[in-house]
C-alpha cells in the first residue's frame, strides 16, 4: 500500500459513525420497502384467488418494511456496544474514474467505435489506481487494445465496428 | 434401479469423453483454478463473465465448462488460503487458520497434498451419492405440485439467507431485494409492465449476466481500488515438499472420512452453503481432538476436514438445482441461469429429458477433479506466480471483460448501463456489511416463486391453507418454521447474555 494519510474523519462522516451502520441499513431499506409498496398499488393488487400483478411485489414490499424496521431497530440497540474500526479513507476519485470508465464504453461504442471504447475504458479505469502513471494507463489500454480486437472482433465476431463516426 | 444408474452413468462418461465436451471441461477447470487463487476475482465473477461465451455453444459443454470453473476454484481457493493466508474464496476461510501456520512451519507443499488428497476423495463420494441419490429424488419430485414446489423453494430461500455470513436478518434483506428485482419486466400472466420506469430494456427482465457482473465485479473493485495491491510473496513449494509423511496421512485419515461425512449431512439441505460445511467440520476436529490446542498452530485436521467437507458439499449441492430447480447457494443459482438460458428447465424431468446433460455433468465432474489433482501437482509455482499480477493492472482489465462480456450477451449496450447500476449498489451495501450473494438467489427463484405461489392459490380458490394441508409441502413449511424460530432463538439468547456481560461490567 503506498502510504496512506492517517484517516482523518470529517464532520460530517463522524455524526454517521456515532450511530451503528445497521441503523442507516434499516431505515434505507425500510424507505425502499415504502416505495416499493406504493408502485405496487399502481398495478392491479386482485385477491388471493386471483392475484394481480401488484400482489406478490406489494407482499415483499411489506417483507421487507417488516425486515428494514427490525435490522433498524436492532442497530439502535446495539449502538454502544460495538467499536467499529476505523473505516478506509472514500476514493471519490477513483470511484468517479470506474464508473465513468463505463460510462465512456458505451459512448464510445456507439460513436466511435470498439477501438476507442476499449482504449477509454481501459486508461480511464487504471488511472483510478494512484499507482499508475498516465504512460502505464495508456501502455495497458494499448496492450489491451490489440488483445481485445484479436480475441473479441477477429475471433469472437463482436458486432461493433472497430471505427465509426457517428 | 442401482444397475440402471450404472449404466446411466457409463453413458455419462461417453459424453463427458467425446473431445469438444472434455475441452470445455478441461478449460473450465484451468480457469477456474487461476481465478480460484487470485484475489479479487471469484467464481461467480469469472461465470458470469464467460456466461455470455457460451450462448452460442451446445448445452452440454456449457454447462460442463461452467462446472469446471466452479470446482476448479474451489481447488485453487485453497492453494492462496495455505500459502498466503488469503482466504479468495470463503469456504476457505477456516483452511487459513492451520494451513498458513503448516506453510510458516515449512510443511505448506504437505498440507496441500492432503488437501488434493481430502478433496478428491469427498468429491468422488459426492458424486457416488449423486449417481445414486438422484433418480430416488426424482421419483419425489414427481410428487410435486405448485403448493410444494412454492414451500420447497421457500426453506430455500430462508436456509440461503439465514446460513449466509453475517447476520441473517440482513441476508433475508438481501434476498427480499433479489425476489424484487426478479419481479422487474412483464408479468406473464397480465402481460402488464411492472418496475420498468417506461424503459423498454426493462421489459425483458434485468439481465442475469448484468445482476451478477455489477454485484461480483464492478462492487469489488469500488470496494478494492487504491486498498489491494496485490496479494503475493515469494514463495517457492517443489514437488519434494509435497510428499506427506505417513504420520501425516495416518493423523488426516479420519478427518478425511469425517469432513466428508459433514459434507454429506450438509448436502442434502438446500440452502446451506459450503462455508457454513467447514466451519462444523472444523468445530467437530476440534472439540473431538485428544490436544484442541494443537489447533490454529499448524494441525493437519484443521485443513483436512474442512477441505473434504467443502468438496463433497459442492458436488452434493448439484442434485437439488438440477433436480428440483432449487439453487443451494448463488454459484448454483447462476448455473440454473445458464441451464434455463440455454431453454433447459431444470427440475424432475431433466434427468430423463437431457440426460446427456445430467449424466455427463456427474461423469465430467470425476474426470475434472482427476485433471484438477494432475495438474496441480506441476502448476502450484505458476499459481503462486500469478498471485503477483498487480492488482492496478488486473480490475482496468477485468472491466473492459465485463463491458464486452455483457454487451454481447445481447449485443444491446443498455445493459452496461445496468452493470454500473448494480455495481454502485453492490458497493453500497457491502459497505453496509450486506451479504450481497443471496441477492442473486432471489433473483433467480423470483419468477419461479411467485408463479407457483400464484398457481396454487388459484387452485386452493384463495384458501392459504394449502400450503399445510398437502404432506409434503406441510412438511417443508414445519422446517420453514423451525429454521425462523430457531433463529430468533439464537438472537435472544444472543441479546440476553450481551445483556448479562453489560450488567456484569
């Protein structure tokens, strides 16, 4: 690992770590459940004998009210007891660069083609990794580049062209 | 009956033999090995990432290759949990705690001879008890109508959340959320449109292959980036150091034949994943061991029992998912994916319908675990070697597998779009400390669920008591029951005495 800052909590995460995780788990899932039970009444709910297609999702709906409220509770309970460790410093940046490395595969696939998808992805995706420099990003995307046009256009037939302009 | 297996059997080996099935299986096995030893990288990542390969192949070797990939990591999970104390694969968490001490104490080659050799024979009895078992389950199954397939697949989903790691309320959680996203799509009895939100995409279902890639790879590797370099360290083992002394083989004897006995009780209940097999195995060693405190410094039964019942619970966990459509644990849940993609349903008539299936999984699984142990023997430097692919080079790569993987399971680009989706989620709720797997296990059974759920309420006219008037379906819903309360058992008991030590303090 290269070498990390002491994790310094800001404000805003230590009023997060007072409470127990399960605390936010439950009341996220329990908001979730709501939801859920609210599109279902959107569909048709019928009886028993006849169900519409709202009564299965709106019965895990309230499964999962029962199920949110309960882990929720069960963390307010606990709340004193347990020290949790200290967690990983956030990697907004990394996180950032992996989902747009994604985003950036399909924009390009549709627009420039799979040479350019591939060479995005890739470069964008190692630069999320402090331990790559921009030359050992575009060296993997290159590498991965050939390999992929081989195994995946030549081989495999992958339907998308290796250049477009659209 | 036993005869008729015999030869069934000896048609399975024809199949599995025929060159392009024992290809698939061999490759399956070899890739299934390297991922097996390499962090960050699973069995369930590497499926779902080849799932989309096999579309266009026979079913056959499809699944055989599928297989191969599954048992093949669980070979290989070993090899990183005795050399490097990485456990890459859960059920091995337990083999860390004597195999690594056996490699301090220099006797790492030893403890993974005797891991080959634990694995090889529970598996070898799985299968045996497979060949033999199936065709009685089958004439069960036959038994089965709407109301007990709903309460079979019932006790499967509560043993899959509860026995998950972690806590089972948040297992439930999380299969709660995959029976959701199975209800995504068009609901075939109305044709209505349900959780589609007006996109188009949606209406054919989330996409198997988009689920489990985000859930098992793109939610790593948020979770990992900047945190793993990678796991390696020189480590030399030789052929020579694999040789274990008879005292060795005569101490991990009956471990052996007890983890596989584990295994085998563990086998039959559906639901209960391999982890929760090796962690009993172990306790059982050790409470039954003349020395306990031999344990955790290095004891060979540590490694051999846990290992052995793994292995058998493995092969074990095939005959309900093939059998009755019921998935044990999510890597199951997504080969009856793959089964159900290739247009091939899985329950009592698959054995009979596509026996060439059946039959060659069970002959290709004995051929596999031979290769497996040949093969280990030359290539464990290798693996050891591989272990020190940088982790910066391995997820930028891994991902484009998984952009290219997805897109051509369709060829729609849309379904990336749900990649990130469930990744971002994934990470989400590991953070939370959810056991994300069981989601892939509602995900499946979702449809199959609500669809008898539906028929046998039409055919009881609304009445519930269905599910409790049938023997059988009474008799799965009785274990329902008693799998919940006994849970809620263990939680009080839990809450009183934390209670009892607060007090104390």
């Amino acid at each position: 690992m290269p070498e990390h800052p002491e994790p310094k909590a800001p404000a805003l995460s230590s009023v997060f770590q007072r409470v127990h995780k399960d605390v936010w788990s439950g009341a996220l899932f329990a908001l979730l459940s709501i939801a859920v039970i609210l599109k279902s009444r959107s569909y048709s709910i019928g009886s028993l004998s006849h169900m519409g297609s709202g009564y299965f999702p709106a019965m895990i709906g309230v499964a999962m009210l029962l199920v949110g409220v309960a882990i929720g509770a069960g963390g307010w309970l606990a709340r004193p007891a347990r020290v949790e460790k200290p967690a990983a410093p956030p990697e907004w940046r990394a996180w950032f660069l992996i989902c747009l490395s994604l985003l950036l595969f399909v924009t390009f696939a549709n627009h420039l083609g799979l040479v350019a998808a591939t060479f995005a992805t890739i470069f964008v995706s190692a630069l999320a990794d402090r331990g790559n420099t921009w030359r050992d990003a575009a060296g993997l995307a290159a590498a991965i580049v050939v390999f992929g046009v081989v195994v995946f256009w030549w081989l495999l037939k992958l339907p998308l062209p290796l250049f477009t302009w659209e | 009956m036993i005869w008729q297996s015999v030869t069934d059997l000896w048609y399975g080996f024809g199949v599995a033999l025929q060159p392009q099935n024992l290809m698939w299986s061999l490759i399956g096995v070899l890739i299934g090995n390297l991922v097996g030893v390499m962090p960050g990288m699973g069995a369930l990542s590497t499926m779902s990432m080849l799932l989309p390969l096999t579309y266009s192949m026979h079913p056959v070797p499809a699944v055989l290759m599928l297989a191969g990939i599954f048992y093949g990591s669980m070979y290989g999970g070993a090899i990183g949990a005795i050399l490097l104390n990485l456990p890459t694969h859960a059920p091995h968490a337990i083999t860390c705690l004597d195999g690594y001490p056996m490699t301090r104490m220099g006797k790492g080659g030893v403890a993974l001879s005797i891991t080959m050799m634990s694995s090889f024979f529970a598996a070898s009895t799985g299968i045996i008890i497979m060949v033999f078992a199936s065709p009685l389950l089958v004439k069960v199954a036959f038994e089965f109508g709407p109301a007990e397939v709903f309460a079979v697949m019932l006790l499967g989903l509560l043993a899959g959340s509860t026995m998950a790691r972690g806590s089972p309320l948040k297992g439930g959680a999380m299969t709660l959320l995959g029976l959701l996203i199975g209800v995504v799509g068009t609901d075939s009895n109305s044709g209505e449109e349900r959780f589609t939100f007006g996109l188009p995409e949606l209406t054919d279902r989330v996409e198997l292959v988009a689920l489990a890639m985000g859930l098992f790879g793109v939610a790593e590797f948020l979770r990992n980036v900047n945190r793993l370099k990678f796991a390696g360290a020189e480590m030399k083992v030789t052929f020579r150091d694999m040789r274990p002394s008879t005292q060795d083989l005569k101490r991990s004897f009956l471990p052996i034949l007890r983890g596989t006995m584990v295994g085998t009780v563990f086998g039959a209940m559906p639901g209960t994943g391999p982890t929760i097999t090796t962690f009993i195995a172990y306790a059982l060693e050790r409470r039954i061991a003349r020395d306990p405190s031999r344990f955790g410094q290095g004891a060979i039964e540590g490694v051999a029992s846990p290992e052995a019942a793994a292995h058998a619970k493995t092969q074990l966990d095939f005959i309900p998912t093939m059998s009755l459509g019921i998935p044990g644990d999510p890597v199951m849940a997504l080969l009856l994916g793959a089964l159900l993609i290739h247009g091939i349903q899985p329950g009592p008539m698959l054995i009979t319908e596509h026996a060439d299936i059946f039959w060659g999984l069970v002959a290709s699984f004995w051929l596999g675990n031979v290769i497996l142990v040949l093969l280990n023997v030359p290539l464990i430097g290798i693996w050891v070697k591989l272990l020190r692919i940088p982790y910066r080079y391995l997820f930028p790569s891994a991902l484009f597998f998984i952009a290219v993987g997805v897109y051509s399971s369709n060829n729609s680009l849309f379904e990336i779009y749900e990649v990130l989706f469930f990744g971002v989620v994934g990470a989400l709720l590991m953070a939370l400390d959810f056991p994300v797997a069981t989601i892939l296990l509602g995900y499946v059974l979702g449809p199959l669920v609500e669809e008898n759920f539906r028929r046998a309420l039409v055919l009881s006219r609304g009445d519930p008591m269905v599910f409790f008037e049938r023997p059988l379906s009474a008799a799965f819903m009785v274990a329902c029951i008693l799998l919940v309360a006994g849970q809620l058992f263990f939680l009080l008991r839990g809450t009183a005495r934390r209670k009892a030590v607060q007090l104390n303090a």
